[in-house]
C-alpha cells in the first residue's frame, strides 16, 4: 500500500460524498475553516462514484422532491449559508422565477442540480472513483490515535492507499434493495436504474410489470405509461391499493431537530412504538396527487375502453421467466388465487432500500465498538460510535444506520443541515 500525498493526518476522512456528507463538508467550512489546505482543520472525502450523484435513476423531468426547499444542506442549520437553495437559485438567475412559482416542493431535477453545484465547490477535497475498503486503528503508546482509511483509487489493481485521520464520518447512504433469487438483468431492473434502463429500449414494445406500492413504484408506473405510449403498464402488489402519505403539519413535527433529543432519550419500548406509528411518513407510500394521477388514468382509460394502466391490487408475483424476447410474469390474485400470465419486454422491482452496513468497512476495529443486545453498534447523541476509553479517535454514522436510535428523520433530507452541524461541533469540541 501506498501513502496518498497531502497532510500527513487528517482530522476528518469522510467515506462516501452523499448529501449527509456534502452537508458536514458546508458545516466544517464555514463553522471551522476547514479545508484540504486548512492548517487547523483537514478534510477530505472518498466517493465510490465517478462523479457526484444522488438517485439519478429517478431524475424524471416532471418528479418533485417531497421535502421542502428550506430542508436544504445548509438552511435549517444557518439561513445565512452561502450554500442555501435559494443561494443556488441567486447563482442561476431563477430566484424570482421559482418565488413565483408559489411551491416548496422544486423539481427533483432541480435539486439534484442544487446538490452539485454545492459539490462542485468541495471537488479540491472529494476524491471520486475512490472505495473505501476497511478502516484500521493506529495505535500509540498503547492508545488508539488514529485511524487508517484504506481506499482504492481504481479498478487496474494498484496497490490502495492509505490516508490516516483522527476521526472518520461515515455516509454510504442506502443500498438498492432485491428480493432473494431476483438477480438484475437486461430486462429485470430494480427502481434505481429506470431511466437508463428504459430509455435504452428500442422497438415497439409491449409492456411492463412494475412491482411494490410505494412512492418510487407509483412514479415508476407514471413514467412508463407516460413515456411508452403503445406499452401496458401493470402495477403489482399486496394490498389493495397504494398507500398515502403523511405529510399534515403535526405528523412533519417528527423530523424536527428538538424530536431527535426526545427520541434519543426515549425507551427502546417508545422507540418501536413511533417508528411504527410514523412508518407511513416515509415508508411504503406515495403522495396524494399522485395517485390521484394514476387512478385518474386508470379511471379515463376504462371509459375509452383501452385499458393500458392495469393495477392488479391484493396480487403477488409468482414467477418471472426472462427469455430471449422479453419476460413472462405469473401473477397471482390473493383472495381468490387465480393466476394471471404477463407477457412483457421488462420487469421493475420497486422494493426500497437498505443501509449500508458500516460494520464491514469496522472489522477491525468491532472489538472496541460497544453493541447492543442485538449485536448492533451503539451510538452517542452526537452519532459517534460508543467506543473503549483507550480509543481517542472518533467514528461517527450518519444516514438510515442511526435510525434506530435518533428516530425517522435520520435517513432522510429533513435533518441533515443541522445533524451534520452536530457532528462537525462534536468533532471540534473534542
């Protein structure tokens, strides 16, 4: 292994450059001074990504964010951030035209933009085309100093490098989620590849399967039906139609930052309990409109007598068969078990995501980490790993990892401007 140029201790490596990070990045910099260069305060990042990206898999050119404009990198924690949305609106010349446009909720398209122009300001400290492979401690006189953070820079098999820091923050955000014995394909695509996928397919084509219930199915169902104007969309699944979300004013007030102290501080009893009253801020819904869309569709299209928008309600995939001409879908009808045969050119699995697991990059160091009765890290309010007294250096986890123990906005835009505030002040303070 090689030792990577630049300081010679860092004070903080982040792994992974997803918005939880770029937000710590805006944090460190304008609250600390920090800085590649910095003489008090050094950061650098590793993005496993060739470039800045966040879902752009589901940039569709008409999607909105479901989160207000102000949830920004940098508003909720500082208004006077020169990182703000409406900063980026200033630098583009569109203030007066999105305050016009009388919403909170900007294209999904927009915001991605948002999110790299702020990137692009941090590309001196980004280190993309970089995976992290494992994290070592460095001991000193029997005292746990540092750590070294092993990454590989690129796929020719070059030695990796090894940059040392005194403390790591962890963000490698959410994982596209499969269910057993579905392996991606040509024609079988999780959510998270439907724009490039789609649009990759040529000829007249027949149709789609799309399954889960959530936002992501419903936007992916839109899209296809939208786009393919020939094609017939069936959405699968359970129950008996899609979910909506909770956003009224009162349920919101759970991704507050002050919620995040009263659920800290909680039993792991009240804990469960709210996870599972709020799931359906976040969990397995869709907005209002646009299932209002969709069943509008659905609605005109039986009228017209041309049904291209089919929604098999309380059904379950049974069997998917790729063959050289496309898929055939068994779907199966639940309260009355008769079965459906689907001859399509692609199926879209839309089953979520799940959090990348820290404790794979945290091997070695697992023996220092405490763990709760399930075997799972345990965490400060300041989201830093609860370590052994003779670990002086910091690790500390943002995104759905902490869910568990700082509540539902953990994972979610919602917080992230003031969570990563947090972190940066923990790590300065100590």
């Amino acid at each position: 292994m090689t030792t990577r140029s630049g300081p010679s201790v860092l004070e903080i490596a982040g792994i992974g450059f997803g918005p939880s990070n770029v937000a710590l990045a805006i944090a460190l910099e304008e609250t600390y001074g920090a800085g590649v260069n910095s003489p008090g305060l050094t950061m650098e990042f590793f993005e496993q990504q060739p470039a800045f990206g966040w879902h752009r898999g589901m940039l569709m050119e008409d999607a909105t964010m479901q989160v207000s404009f102000l949830k920004d990198l940098a508003t909720m924690r500082d208004p006077g951030s020169r990182y703000t949305f409406m900063a980026y609106l200033k630098a583009k010349g569109r203030m007066a035209k999105f305050i016009n446009s009388k919403t909170l909720f900007p294209l999904r398209v927009e915001f991605h933009d948002y999110l790299e122009w702020v990137a692009d300001h941090f590309a001196p400290v980004v280190s993309y085309g970089s995976a992290v492979l494992g994290i070592r401690p460095v001991v000193e006189d029997g005292v746990m100093e540092y750590l070294d953070v092993i990454v590989r820079t690129s796929e020719d098999g070059s030695d990796p490098i090894v940059r040392r820091a005194r403390n790591v923050v962890i963000g490698t955000g959410l994982t596209p989620w499969l269910p057993d014995g579905v392996e991606e394909s040509a024609r079988v695509w999780h959510s998270s590849r439907l724009m490039d996928r789609a649009t990759s397919l040529t000829g007249t084509l027949r149709g789609f399967v799309v399954i889960g219930a959530g936002q992501s199915a419903a936007e992916a169902a839109e899209y296809l039906h939208r786009t393919f104007a020939g094609a017939q969309v069936n959405a699968v699944f359970g129950r008996y139609g899609y979910s909506v979300a909770d956003d009224s004013p009162f349920t919101n007030s759970i991704f507050d930052p002050e919620a995040v102290d009263e659920f800290y501080g909680a039993s792991q009893e009240v804990k469960q309990d709210l996870l599972g009253y709020h799931a359906n801020t976040n969990y397995s819904v869709v907005d209002l409109s646009l299932t209002e869309e969709l069943y509008r569709r659905t609605y005109q299209e039986s009228v017209l007598g041309r049904q291209r928008l089919r929604i098999h309600k309380a059904s379950r995939v049974r069997a998917v068969e790729e063959h050289r001409d496309g898929v055939r879908v068994t779907v199966e009808h639940l309260p009355d078990r008769s079965v459906e045969v689907l001859d399509v050119d692609a199926v879209v699995y839309a089953t979520g995501y799940r959090p990348s697991d820290p404790a794979s990059l945290l091997q070695d160091l697992l023996p220092e980490c405490k763990l709760d009765d399930e075997g799972r890290l345990t965490l400060d309010r300041d989201y830093r790993i609860v370590t052994a007294g003779d670990l002086r250096c910091g690790v500390y986890l943002h995104g759905a990892n902490v869910e568990r123990t700082h509540g539902l906005s953990a994972g979610l835009l919602s917080n992230t401007a003031v969570r990563s505030g947090e972190i940066a002040d923990s790590i300065v303070k100590r």
